[in-house]
C-alpha cells in the first residue's frame, strides 16, 4: 500500500492550447483539482514553488485555502526553497495554514533549485554570512526553522507589553502541534538525504538527483533512500521515516491521452547539468497501456523503496483532464501494484 499524491508545478501561460492563462487560473484551478482529487480518492495535493517565474511562489494562501475545503487530503510543497525565506515568519505561515487544515500540512523544503535570476535571494534582502554557500544558507535557515516550530519560548517579554504575556520566554503563534514532525527535505544528493535523516526531516526525492555511481535513475535513487533510512535508524529517532519519490506517469486508457502522452520521447533515463559543475541524472518518464505501464514500474526500486508516489501533472491541461489522469492511476494501475 503507498500513499499517492499529485505535484503540480502550477505553470501559467498565455499559449492558446493552455486552460491557465492567468496566475489567477493557476490558483483557482489548483483549489479545485484539490478538493476533486479528494473526492476520488488521492491521499495528497502537492505544489512546487519557484520565484521569478509564471508559476507558483507564494504557497501559504493556496495552502490555506484548500484546507478550508477539504477535509481528509494531505496538503504540502515540493519543495520551498528556504534561501528565500524568513524562518521565523514562515513558522507563523505555516501554522497557521496547518491550524486551518486541521494538521494536515506536509512541507517539504530544501536548499533549492536552479534559479531563474541570479541569485534571486539577494532580491529578498538576504546575504551569506563570512565563508558560507548558498545552499549552506539554505540548510542554515532550514534548521532555525525546524528549531522554532517545535513551540519553545526563546524571545525576551517586554514588560510594558500592550496585552498581557503569558510567563516566561514567548514562542511564535500560532503554534500548530505536530507540524515539526512532518517536515520533508529534498534531497538531489546522497549527503543531503542522510543530512536529512540525521536532522529527522522526512525524504522527499524527486525526477532528479546528481549523477553519482553511473547506474540507471532508478537505482541510484533506491541507493539514496536505503541510505536515508539507514542513517535514519542510527539517529535512533522515534517511529519510522516517510519517503516520496515524484514520477511522471500516464495511463494511456483513450485517444485523448494517446494524443498527448503516446509519442513521449522521455522512456530514458537523462544526463545533463543542473549547475555548472554538477552532473545530474533524470529519470525517465511512464507512458503507456495499463498492462504494459505495470510491468514496467514494478521495476522500478525506489518506488518500492518508497511510500508515498507523487504523481507530476500537466495542470495547464485543466482540472477535468487531470482528474482523469489521476483517476486512471488509481483505477487501472495501482491496485495492479499492490499501491492500493
């Protein structure tokens, strides 16, 4: 059994063939394939988040807004880039986005991908400190936060206040109990997984990772999450971690889908360069008849590693059409699997 989510990307354009024309189509159409996906059945609603870019960036208000209209799916971010993000405000965020979902919020954070300015995050009034990296920025940040969401007081009362304080230090509000445990950290290398492990955020891994030993997307990734979890078990933290690996799968079960996903060129794996100096491996894409769909994901390892599969959508096709593609998943394929 495994939990199975959507990523959306969240694109919008003014390409006469898209049905999100608008940032506005893009938010409302994103609330309404949430609320859709519930009610058929899928387990989580994720988004990317990305700056600078005809594409999802603030998430807090969507997030907020579907836990107002749903009322069993899980809810998160894949992933929040934390070099552009005030720690201490995004515990506020994020509290109380989980508050209205009643706890059923799942970030997933990481230091970030490539940007589409050059380092965008200097726009948002942040520096690095003496001899620190971005993504050392990021991890930085990413740890401050995990730190102030568990609710501990740390900031001095002022003893004149306007309303009066509780005693002792005072924590953020609104505090959402829970919330520190279901943190997710992705991870494009086997470092930053076990970083992850150690720091007691769980994995997610997605379409991409460096290219580290050679061998075929697939494995590499079941080697980063069996390394995870590993390292999660020598930590000794209570209870056993989560792991989502992202996938680009169609069920072909029409002409429509035929039309679109028949002729993907994306069956094999991919090399390329997502910094200068790094070499990264992305894995391929699934699109074909049911039958056939199952007996090529059975094997794939690190979806047998994993628990949770995120499905990544194209959302400027629409709302109906992307509860087909999910409906078809969970109709034709996954019970085939044993995912449900």
């Amino acid at each position: 059994m495994k939990k199975i989510g959507f990523l959306s990307f969240g694109h919008w354009s003014k390409h006469p063939a898209y049905s999100t024309q608008t940032a506005s189509d893009t938010l409302l159409q994103s609330i309404d394939l949430a609320v859709a996906a519930e009610e058929i059945g899928v387990d989580g609603a994720y988004f990317r988040v990305h700056h600078f870019a005809n594409q999802l960036a603030s998430p807090f208000p969507l997030l907020s807004a579907i836990g107002a209209k749903t009322h069993t799916i899980e809810i998160g971010t894949g992933v929040i880039d934390m070099r552009y993000e005030n720690p201490l405000y995004m515990v506020e965020d994020a509290g109380a986005a989980d508050l209205i979902s009643e706890g059923r919020l799942q970030l997933g954070i990481s230091r970030g991908s490539p940007e589409q300015v050059i380092d965008g995050w200097r726009y948002f009034g942040y520096e690095l400190a003496e001899g620190e990296t971005d993504a050392d920025m990021g991890r930085r940040k990413a740890l401050e936060f995990l730190e102030k969401l568990k609710g501990v007081g740390f900031a001095e009362p002022n003893p004149y206040p306007m309303f009066p304080n509780p005693p002792g230090l005072l924590r953020l509000e609104p505090h959402a109990a829970g919330l520190r445990d279901r943190i997710w950290w992705g991870a494009a290398s086997n470092a930053t997984a076990v970083w992850a492990a150690q720091n007691s955020m769980h994995l997610q891994s997605s379409t991409l990772k460096y290219d580290e030993n050679g061998k075929p997307f697939h494995i590499q990734q079941a080697e980063q999450i069996r390394l995870y979890k590993a390292a999660w078990k020598e930590a000794g933290h209570p209870g056993e971690p989560r792991v989502s690996v992202s996938r680009s799968i169609f069920a072909l079960v029409d002409d429509l889908d035929r039309y679109y996903f028949g002729q993907e060129s994306d069956r094999a794996d991919k090399i390329g360069f997502i910094e200068a100096d790094r070499r990264a491996i992305f894995g391929r894409s699934y699109a074909a008849e049911p039958d056939q769909l199952v007996k090529e994901l059975a094997q794939d390892e690190a979806i047998q590693e994993a628990d949770t599969i995120l499905l990544t959508i194209p959302n400027t096709l629409g709302v109906d059409y992307n509860v087909h593609v999910l409906s078809a998943i969970l109709e034709h394929v996954a019970p085939e699997l044993g995912w449900r």
